[in-house]
C-alpha cells in the first residue's frame, strides 16, 4: 500500500469517526477560533508540504468531506421533530461556535492525512481542538429526545409515547361506545314514548 493509500484510509477512518459523533456531544464546548494570521502560516506549510508530496488533492478532500460532515450533522438537527414537538426553541449555538467546529474538523482531516509527513507539534496544532470537542461523547446532561435517531433515552421516550398515544386511543374509543350506547337508550326511550 502506498502512502497516499495509506493516508486516504486514515481519512476514511477519521470521516467515519466524524459521522459517528453526535452533535449534541460535539458542541459541549465552544471552541475558539484559530488566531488568522497563526493558522494562515501553518496551512501555508501544510499545503507546501502536501503538494511535495502529491496530496494536494486530498488535503482539499479532507477539509470537503470534513465540512460537510459537520455542515450536515447541523442540518439535521435543524429541523428535529421530538415527542414533545418541534426543537424550534432550541439553540444550535452561534455562527462563531458552528464555524469553530467546522475549522477544527478541517484541521483534524487534515492533520489525519498529513500524519506521516508534518512534525508532532504541527499535527498536534491541527487535532488538538477537535480532539478536545470529540472527548466530550457521552458527557451531555440533556437526553436526545429526537424520534429520528434516539438515544438510550430516546428509545424509552419512543416506548412511553407509544403507550400514551394506545391509551389515549382506548379511552376515545371505549368514550365513543358509551355516548353511541346512551344515544341508542335515548333514542329507544323516544321511540316507545310515541309509541
């Protein structure tokens, strides 16, 4: 297997990785965005360092496939229906925040693919505040409530408003019998009156 190869089955890995991750886990801490100037030199160095060794076209790959995987984790809970109704009142956070994760995305695919090539503190430069948000899986205090992808708790909340909604329906049900049997009593009661 070539290096390239072997640095596009790193990115693999790592965009699978990406998609496995939840969002409300991902963005438990607010992750500050890179100082410009600082992060322009270190892309600057990655991509000479990339483009030597003719991976160019996957470093543009990973900053993609990485954007696109945070893009899309926020878009799908953008419009979230729940057993309680719509999240329409609920934050996904700031435009600052979001794009704070999108660019440590970016540079953790990055730093994924240019691993065997770039210097431990540059690659930890790279990672680090991804890494940092990643650790944070499983830390959220608030229970997924989404009936598109439950969580633990989402499969209880899916089990108790299935029952209410059974209940719910008995008890309309076994209503609409009794005013159907009352409406027969009353409507006999008037017939053998006339009668």
């Amino acid at each position: 297997m070539s290096d390239v190869e072997e640095a596009s089955a790193r990115l693999e890995a790592f965009i699978a990785r990406l998609q496995r991750l939840d969002l409300e886990d991902l963005r438990l801490l607010a992750l500050p965005l890179p100082d410009p100037g600082e992060r322009a030199a270190l892309l600057e160095n990655v991509n000479r360092v990339g483009a030597e060794a003719e991976r160019t076209a996957l470093v543009d790959d990973a900053r993609q496939r990485a954007r696109d995987a945070v893009v899309t984790a926020y878009n799908r809970h953008a419009y979230d229906p729940t057993w309680a109704g719509l999240n329409w009142g609920r934050s996904l956070g700031t435009t600052k925040d979001r794009l704070g994760l999108v660019v440590a995305a970016e540079d953790a695919a990055v730093a994924t693919v240019m691993a065997d090539l770039l210097d431990e503190d540059t690659i930890a430069t790279l990672s680090e505040p991804f890494e940092h948000a990643a650790g944070m899986a499983g830390s959220t205090t608030t229970p997924s409530l989404s009936l598109d992808r439950p969580g633990p708790q989402g499969w209880v909340v899916r089990m108790v408003f299935g029952t209410m909604i059974i209940v719910a329906a008995l008890v309309i049900g076994a209503a609409e019998a009794a005013l159907g049997l009352i409406a027969a009593i009353l409507a006999g009661r008037r017939a053998r009156k006339r009668g």
